[in-house]
C-alpha cells in the first residue's frame, strides 16, 4: 500500500477517533442528577430492568444487558418492534424499564411508550434529544448529547452508540457500587472461562493433580535428576527427616551445577539446593501464585497446607493450562 493511502487511513481512523473522544467528554460535562435518581429507581425497584431500543440501539441494549446482569443487576432485553408484537408480556409489574433510541421520535417508540405507561412502569428514556417524544414521556433522562456521528455523512450510528455504551457502563458500575457488589460475587456469574478462573480458582485445585516431587538432603545427583524428571514438576522440594521443607532443586539448578562441576560424583542434593524456597498456602488464589512466580521470576512454587506442611508443587506450566495467561 502506498504511504499517502496508509497516512489518509490513520487519519480518518484518528478523527473517528477523535469525534467520539470530544463527544464523551462532553456526555461528562452533561451528566446530571437525572442520572443519579435513575440508579435510585432502579436500587429501589424489586423488579428486574427491562431495556429495550430499535436498530443499533437495540444491539446496544443487548450489551448493556448482559453488563447489568453480571455485575448483580437483574435485566432483559425487549426488542421495540417486537414489543407491539406480543413480547410486552416480557414486563412485569415491579419492573422498570429503559428505552435506548438517538432521535428518540421513531414510530416503534412512539407506539411502546404509552403502552409501557399504560402498565404503570417507570420509563428511564436514553437520547440525544431533550425535544424528543422519548424524552418527554420519560420518568428520568439519561441524556446522550450527540453534534455529529462520526461517519462523514452524519449517518451511521457510530459517535451515538458510543455514547450509549459509555452510559450503559456508567450505570451499571454506580449500581454495583451501591451493591457493594464484590469479587466474590462477581465469580459467581463468570464460573466459566479464564476470567471465571481468575476469580474462583485455587492453589488446592491444581495442586490435587500434580505428581509431588520429594527428595532428601543426603540423595546424590542422580537421584535428584531421576525424581525431577519422573514427577515432571522441573524440580524437587528437598525435606529433612522432619519432613520439613529444607530447600527446592530445580532442572535448572541441575545445569548450571553440570556447567561449572568437573568431578559430580560427590554432589548431593544439600549442595545444590536452595535454602530458601518461595511458597505458597493451599487456600491461595492461582492468580496470587502466578503474580508470586512473575515477582521473582520463578517457574515452581511449593504448596503448604497452614501448618506448613509440604503439600506438593505447582508450576507456571499448570496456571497456562488453566488459561490464567
């Protein structure tokens, strides 16, 4: 590609770019306690936040949805077209309802609104005009102020959508903060995938399915390498006949030693190993021993019970596969 089409790429995607940041800085400027009485409605409804909009507003309903519901926000989507078609039975009477839409004036929106206030539900209404229908019937306005999208014909749905994003974002984030809204609980709705492992995964779960390498002070060099290559763990915790952890051998511990040692015949395990060995309790998070390897720029780490009891190993190995890097 030629170096002018690649300059008028970066800088179309630059005022994209641009456009949008001066919009949401000005979405900041704008916010207002209309926003904050919104989350009040919502903390205080015992019913679930039904969200709805048409076209791409719809599909960021969807999102916001799925942000509101892992987060300890109860919601659902409602398509605005197919509301008027038999989906109206989606709300019920505790449930509170935001209708997403730019212009706030389109026929889908013009028709569902007075149906919603027929229910009696509250109407949070998200757009970018304060003259709108949806403004204007709306209990609470989450206004998204937008002077141009930035598709250069003024058109796509680009700077409006981002805008609807961000406070889609806003507002779930100041519910999960009145929630009190904690790790603990957000594990709860991510069991699965690496985020859900980052959060609910421990040490004990992966320690479980590991070989435990084991030698003793007095074992010469073959035994150690035989113990490290036969738990393929890339090392050997070294305990006294107190079963206490004395030191830690590794693989690599092992090469250096054979660079540097001529005659390994009078090599045991008490001259090669390291007398301070990096731990890690059972009941430890696997992030926490992953950011504990990365800190001292390790690849094993011995597994104690609280008592200090040798429990086995776990290696950087064990936490890829766990999918936690």
């Amino acid at each position: 590609m030629e170096n002018n089409k690649k300059d008028k790429i970066l800088q179309i995607a630059r005022e994209t770019i641009r456009t949008e940041y001066e919009a949401l800085q000005n979405l900041e400027r704008e916010l207002d306690e209309e926003f904050a009485k919104a989350v009040a409605l919502i903390l205080q409804s015992e019913g679930r936040l039904v969200v709805t909009g048409i076209g791409k507003s719809a599909n960021v309903a969807t999102k916001i949805v799925a942000t509101l519901n892992s987060t300890g926000t109860p919601a659902i989507f409602m398509h605005a077209s197919d509301a008027v078609h038999g989906d109206l039975g989606i709300i019920q009477k505790d449930d509170v309802v935001l209708v997403l839409s730019k212009s706030g004036n389109t026929p889908e929106i013009k028709v569902l609104l007075p149906l919603i206030k027929s229910f009696g539900n509250p109407i949070i209404g998200m757009t970018s005009s304060k003259d709108s229908f949806l403004a204007k019937q709306s209990d609470f306005l989450l206004y998204t102020p937008v002077e141009k999208e930035a598709c250069p014909n003024n058109l796509a749905p680009t700077t409006s959508t981002t805008l609807q994003m961000v406070m889609g974002d806003a507002l779930a984030v100041a519910l999960l903060h009145h929630k009190d809204f904690k790790e603990k609980d957000f594990a709860k709705y991510h069991p699965g995938g690496s985020l859900g492992k980052k959060l609910y995964l421990r040490v004990a779960d992966i320690v479980s399915n590991n070989e435990v390498p084991v030698s003793s002070p007095s074992d010469n060099l073959k035994d150690v390498i035989v113990e490290i290559t036969k738990k393929r763990m890339g090392a050997t915790t070294i305990l006294n006949e107190k079963n206490e952890i004395v030191g830690i051998i590794t693989d690599g511990d092992v090469r250096r030693m054979l660079q540097k040692t001529k005659d390994v015949s009078a090599v045991f395990a008490k001259d090669l190993m390291s007398s301070s060995p990096k731990t890690i309790s059972m009941d430890a998070m696997a992030v926490k021993a992953l950011k504990k390897m990365r800190e001292n720029n390790i690849s094993q780490l011995i597994v104690v019970d609280e008592e200090g009891t040798y429990k086995g190993m776990i290696h950087l190995h064990d936490l890829l596969k766990e999918g936690l890097i």
